[in-house]
C-alpha cells in the first residue's frame, strides 16, 4: 500500500497514556490509516473514510455517557 504523503497524528487524549497509543492519517483519499505508536513498522490497519467517521463518532457518543 503507497502511503506516501500520510500525515500522521496521535489524539489530544493518548498524551498521558505512557505511550500507549494509536495515530491516524486521515489526509490521503478515500482510506484512513491507523497504526500503533509504539510500533510504526508493525502494520497498519486500513479504513474506508465513513467507516472511521462512524467509529469515531460511536466512540465520542460512549465517553460521554461514561461521564
């Protein structure tokens, strides 16, 4: 998979997790990237874009029924 041109970025909230987190390049077209911090060259798991905005979106929606 050519992921030349993926601007990865980690969540405001993986800060404070020691290290423990995702990032995610959500720049190239039609797919969003998600690999381990900790282990960049250890794969990458590939999204269709709505796929992601659903998950993120469930995501956000059990957080803020936790609180």
């Amino acid at each position: 998979m050519d992921m030349t041109g993926a601007r990865w970025r980690t969540a405001t909230r993986s800060s404070n997790n020691g290290g423990d987190c995702v990032e995610v390049a959500d720049n190239l077209p039609g797919r969003v990237l998600v690999r381990d911090s900790k282990d960049r060259d250890g794969g990458t798991l590939t999204f269709a874009p709505t796929a992601w905005s659903s998950f993120v979106e469930a995501v956000g929606t059990a957080d803020a029924a936790s609180r």
